[in-house]
C-alpha cells in the first residue's frame, strides 16, 4: 500500500472527527501552499497526514514513549511538545519513512527551527491557518501567508510565543531561535 492509503486508513479508523477535519485541513492547505510555492506536492500532503499523529495521545502513553525512545526529559508531561517528536520517530517504524525532510517536518511542526526548510515551512504554517482554526488574527495570517512565507510564519511564532508566556508554560528554544532567524529574513528583506 502506498504510505498516503496506509495514512489515511489508520487516521479513519483511530482520530476523533475533530482530528481527522484538522488534519485534512493541514493536508489540503498544505497541497495548496506546495503548489504555490514550488514545494513536493506528495511529500507536503504525506507530512501533513502525519504530522499529529500522536497528538490525542494520552499523556501518560506519551510520557512511556518519551521514556522508552530516551527523548529529552523536557517532553514529559508536556503532549504540547512531545507528540511531533515521537510521531517523527514512529512514522520511521510503523510507515516506513525514510525521508529526512518528511520526517524533520513532522518533528518542528509545534516548535519550527532555525533554517527550516520549504516543506518544513510550509507543515509549520499550513497547521496554524488550516480552515477549521479559529483564533484572533488567523484571518491576517492566512492573508499574509499566501503573499510572504516567511513573514507569516513569523507572526506565527510571535503570537505563540507571545501565547506560551501568558499562559506560564515552558518555551522550547527552538521557538525563540527561529522567531529570530524570521526576524532577520524579514529585516533583510526590507
Ligand atoms: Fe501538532
Ligand atoms: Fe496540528
């Protein structure tokens, strides 16, 4: 079976109607974007299948995987952070991924990183402006987005870090580090 039939088989059968509309949302938001911006259409609606994988886990089976693949103590207890990491390892095991770029996508979706690439660019934004969110200023951003990647995901990052901080919770540097390599693109780009 190809990976985008064994995908979706498993997402019809095991996500909730919340997660399989959110991750179809990403995965044809992130087809549009790949058509747009020149990036592999197959490897950004395969990204996209995958990316939450693990994401309605419960936090206890997250925190055995954490253990278990001997992932950064900073992923326990915190599903936020976790779920990409592990998804990206998994996709390896149970889907057979090989496929650096597929596979980074799918572990910096929540965090993004300095010098992402397209297709990494393009799974980080396309889960932020899919058309079942619904946050202030996702309008601005789904706009910006289709003019000036970089700067949309910027202001992405921006609100979440923006978002973490009020809310108390732990900020993973990856975050920090690619709010300023964003800051610098769109400051040259000026
Ligand atoms: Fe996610
Ligand atoms: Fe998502």
């Amino acid at each position: 079976m190809d990976s985008i039939e064994k995908i979706k088989t498993h997402i019809e059968k095991n996500f909730s109607e919340k997660r399989k509309k959110h991750t179809y949302g990403v995965a044809n938001t992130a087809l549009e974007l790949a058509k747009q911006y020149g990036c592999d259409e197959y490897k950004a609606e395969l990204a996209a299948l995958f990316h939450d994988l693990y994401r309605s886990i419960p936090v206890n089976v997250l925190n055995y995987h954490v253990k278990h693949l001997e992932l950064d103590k900073k992923y326990i207890d915190n599903a936020n952070l976790s779920h990409g990491k592990i998804a990206a390892i998994m996709i390896q095991r149970d889907f057979d991924i090989s496929d650096e770029d597929i596979i980074n996508a799918v572990s910096y979706h929540t965090t993004g990183r300095p010098n992402m690439s397209l297709l990494e660019k393009i799974i980080y934004i396309a889960d932020a402006v899919e058309p079942n969110r619904n946050y202030p200023g996702v309008d601005e951003l789904r706009r910006v987005v289709k003019e000036d990647l970089d700067k949309a995901i910027y202001m992405s990052l921006s609100r979440t870090i923006d978002y973490v901080s009020s809310e108390g919770n732990y900020l993973d540097k990856d975050t920090i580090h690619a709010k300023e390599y964003f800051e610098e693109i769109i400051n040259k780009g000026e």
